[in-house]
C-alpha cells in the first residue's frame, strides 16, 4: 500500500480521531474518578478522625501521662478506617510526650512541616471563622507508596492528633482503572481502523473503477464503460465518465475515418498518377534527348516541362512511401551491411565525392535495411549540401549497442524556430522558396525509416558552424525481416534524390 494513497490518508484519519476522541474521553473519565475515589477516602478517613480525636481525647486529664496518650492513640488507630494515629501533648510532670500507634511508620518526622505549621497556627474567631483551630490535611509519598497524612489540635486544650492512612489500595484501584480505559482506547482504534476500512472500500471502490476505466481508455479501449447505480456524487461522476467516453470513441471514429479516407485518397492518386506519369516520363526523356536539334525558343520550354516532371515523378514516389508508413505496411528487409561501404556507395551514386568528406572505418556491422539506410543517408547529405555549406562531413562511429552517424555541413546553421519543425512534412523554413525543387518530404521520410528501425534522427546547430545531424540506429533487431512492398521510392534526400545531386531538405 503507497503512503500517499487515499485509503491509507482516509484510515489515518479516522484513527486519529478515534484516537483523540477515545484518549480525551478516557483521560476525562480517569480524573473524574481519580477525584472521586480520593475525595471518597479522604473524607471518610478525615470524618472518622474527627470523630475519633473528639470521643478519646476528651476523657482524658488536663495533663495526661504518656501511657494514657498512647492508650488513646490505639484506640483511635483500631476503627475500620485503618489509619495510624500519633498524639501529642503535654504530660503530667512537664515536657511533652509523642504517642505513635506504630513507632516504625508514623512518627512527627514524617508530617510535614507546613502541615505542622498550619495545625498549630490559631486563627481569630469572628463571624465568619468559628473556631480557632481547623483540621488539614495533604497527600504524600513514603518509600514509593502514597499516603493521606491529617492533623487537628482539640478545641479548648487537648492533645494535637495526627492521622497517616495509606492510599496504596486506591492506587492499585486507579491502576487498574487506567489498564482498562487504555484496552478500552486501543479496542476504539481498533474499531476505528476497521470502521475507516468499511467506509475506505465503500467510497473508495468506485474511485478505483473509475481509475481503471480511465487508463483503459488512455490505452485506446474507448469502448470503455462504467457501471453505474445510485444517485449519489460518485453514480454522476461514473455517468459523467460514461458520457465523456462516448463522446470520445465517436469523435474518434469519426477523425479515424476522414485519416482512413484521406490516405486511401493520397494512396489511390498516387497509383492512379503513375500511369500518366510514366508516359509522360517517357516523352519528356525523348524531349530531353532531341533538346540540341530543337528551336532555341522552344528549347527552355522542354527544359522546364522535363524538369517538373521529374519533381511531379518524385513526389508521387514521395507519398506513396509516406502512404505506406501511416498505413503501418513498410517492412524491414534486413541485412548485416558494412556501414562505411553503405555510406561510400551512396555518396558515390549521387556524384557527392568531392563535396563529402566521410570519416568511418571498414569493418563496423550493423543488421539493417540497406535501402532504407540509403534513403536516410541521401536526405540528410543532399539536405547539408543543398542548405549547408561544404565541405559535408560524415562520421560513423558506435556507442554501446548503437551506431551513430553524424551529417555536418559548415553552413549558416538552422534558425531556433526551425528546430522543432525540420522533421515536418511539407515543412519549408522559407516562405521565399514555395516551389524549390524540394517537396517538404525528405527529412520526414528519413525519420520514419529511423524509427522502424528502433532508432532516432536529432538536429542540432554546431557551436563551431554549421547544423549537425545525428542517426542513431541499434547495431541489431529482433524486427523480422519480411519483403518490402516497397519500390525503391523516397530513396532520397526530400523525395528528389532519385537522381545522383538531387536530394533536399525540408528545413532550410
């Protein structure tokens, strides 16, 4: 169970209230009756010794013997109360006489002081204070165990009484009392715990389908549904959900179904243009072959019309591959490849050697897809030289279990708003140049065939010049090699390297 979950918040909760509820409730009832069972005791012991002191000191002389006080005190100390008892007067021939009902417990040096000061200070009768002397009393520890210790002086002359009863029964009584309210205290946290997980399941449990139901519809279930009875917070809440999921899946449908019909339509233009193409293709090559026997007027026409029809060629290729990826169709042919003998050849097939300079040793292997390699390779060189400045530097070079090439040109570098978009398709980072020779599909092109190999293409600007390229590709795959339904097309730098010192990005 996470600390920070809900039903472990709600539980604590609950047993800190039981908990403050259940320790105020029993504190209070302890003290109550701490008080009750002391005042209890109290005043009957100090009742009875009032009492006592009156009925057996006043038979006794003026000046009474010691013996005749220590008769008197064991008498006192005999009544069911069970309190000691010491006297102390002045006895017949002078001096004083302390009479103990147990010499070993009670003598004058266990009362206090104060106590002693307070029995024996005589107070103005008035109106308000009838007598002069009045009885005291304070509670105190021997050896560990409590006591309740009294004193009063006999009104009209007499011998001054103490009382020291022993408290240690009321102790073990509020002890006692204490075990129980704390069993008591733990069975209401207990209760509490239990309580706060009925309450945590039975509020907690919709929250928790609901939760589930929405990582199910974050993982594409849209058909997802809660549900739903009650009419509480929770039943709207599901209902809510039910509505909102509703919505959702229809939306989507509906957006799947105009991405769908949109593709079938690039896809079907494409295969519909290649037909037308391919003728006109042909009679543009014948064009191109008679343009020394034509017009010189006519000439730049031909010139033109051969020209655009490549780039139309191309860009039919383009989308047709583009087609393919959104389909989830392309398919990797793999093979373990040289990568410096991969790049070597596609350089030399576009004409690029005197304008790249390439840094790769022979012999790093890698299980690839050639051709898509070449595609990606040929977009990002004919992308440097076209919008970078030469010389292009390639570098191969392999970290960990992945194979890194890096595209360098010594160009301008790419502006910051660039950056995020030079993967875009049909992006052009100039509005000057709508109908460059490039399609916008080059670099987006060369990202797709990146990721179906597992791997990634950055951009970045250099801090000595120039824009860098980095391909990441894992050396190896678990992706099964299947035929591609492919044909060669978007091999190249934005859907115009066909042709060797064609290609193009799309960002710059």
């Amino acid at each position: 169970m996470r600390w920070v979950s809900l039903r472990l918040r709600l539980m604590l909760v609950f047993a800190l209230v039981a908990l403050a509820a259940a320790v105020s409730a029993s504190a209070i009832a302890y003290w109550l009756n701490r008080d009750a069972v002391l005042t209890r005791t109290q005043n009957a012991a100090l009742d009875d010794f009032r009492k006592s002191l009156q009925d057996n000191t006043g038979s006794l002389p003026l000046t009474p013997t010691c013996p005749e006080l220590q008769e008197a005190a064991d008498r006192m100390a005999a009544t069911s109360q069970k309190y000691e008892v010491l006297l102390i007067d002045k006895v017949t021939g002078g001096g004083s006489c302390a009479a103990p009902s147990d010499r070993d417990l009670f003598t004058l040096e266990v009362v206090p002081e104060s106590l002693r000061k307070a029995v024996n200070r005589e107070r103005p009768v008035t109106d308000s204070n009838r007598y002069p002397y009045h009885l005291y009393w304070q509670r105190i520890t021997l050896d560990g165990k409590p006591y309740l210790v009294g004193g009063a002086k006999v009104i009209g002359g007499g011998p001054t009484g103490y009382l020291l009863k022993s408290l240690d029964n009321e102790r073990a009584d509020l002890n006692s009392l204490a075990w129980s309210l704390g069993i008591a205290t733990g069975l209401a946290l207990i209760g509490s715990a239990l309580l706060a997980q009925a309450a945590a399941s039975t509020v907690l449990r919709p929250v928790q389908r609901l939760g589930d139901a929405a990582r199910r519809l974050g993982e594409g279930k849209l058909d997802t549904r809660l549900q739903v009875s009650g009419t509480d917070e929770l039943a709207d809440l599901s209902r809510t959900f039910n509505r909102a999921a509703e919505s959702l899946e229809k939306r989507v449908e509906e957006l799947s179904a105009r991405e769908a019909a949109s593709r079938r339509f690039v896809a079907d233009m494409s295969h519909e243009l290649r037909t037308p193409l391919t003728a006109i293709t042909a009679v543009t090559e014948v064009l191109e072959d008679e343009a020394e026997n034509l017009d010189p007027m006519i000439a730049p026409a031909v010139q033109l019309v051969v020209s655009e029809t490549r780039r139309l060629n191309d860009l039919v290729e383009n989308l047709m591959e583009v087609t393919r990826f959104d389909a989830g169709t392309a398919r990797l042919v793999l093979d373990d490849v040289d990568v410096a003998d991969q790049v070597t050849a596609c350089i030399d097939a576009r004409a690029w050697l005197d304008a790249v300079e390439l840094d790769a040793e022979r012999g790093i292997m890698a299980l690839l897809d050639p051709r898509r390699l070449d595609v990606i390779l040929a977009n990002l060189i004919g992308n440097a030289l076209k919008h970078g400045g030469s010389p292009v530097r390639v570098a191969v070079r392999t970290a960990d279990d992945s194979l890194v090439i890096e595209v360098r040109d010594h160009g301008p570098g790419i502006p910051e708003d660039v950056l995020p978009h030079v993967f875009d398709r049909f992006y052009k980072a100039s509005a000057s140049r709508p109908r460059s020779e490039g399609s916008g599909l080059g670099l987006s092109i060369a990202l797709e065939n990146a990721h179906i190999h597992g791997g990634e293409i950055t951009a970045a600007n250099s801090p000595d010049g120039g824009a860098v390229f980095t391909l990441t590709l894992p050396r190896g795959t678990a992706t099964e090699s299947e035929p591609d339904d492919g044909d060669g097309s978007g091999a190249d730098g934005d859907g115009d390297g066909s042709s060797p010192g064609t290609a193009e990005g799309n960002a710059r």
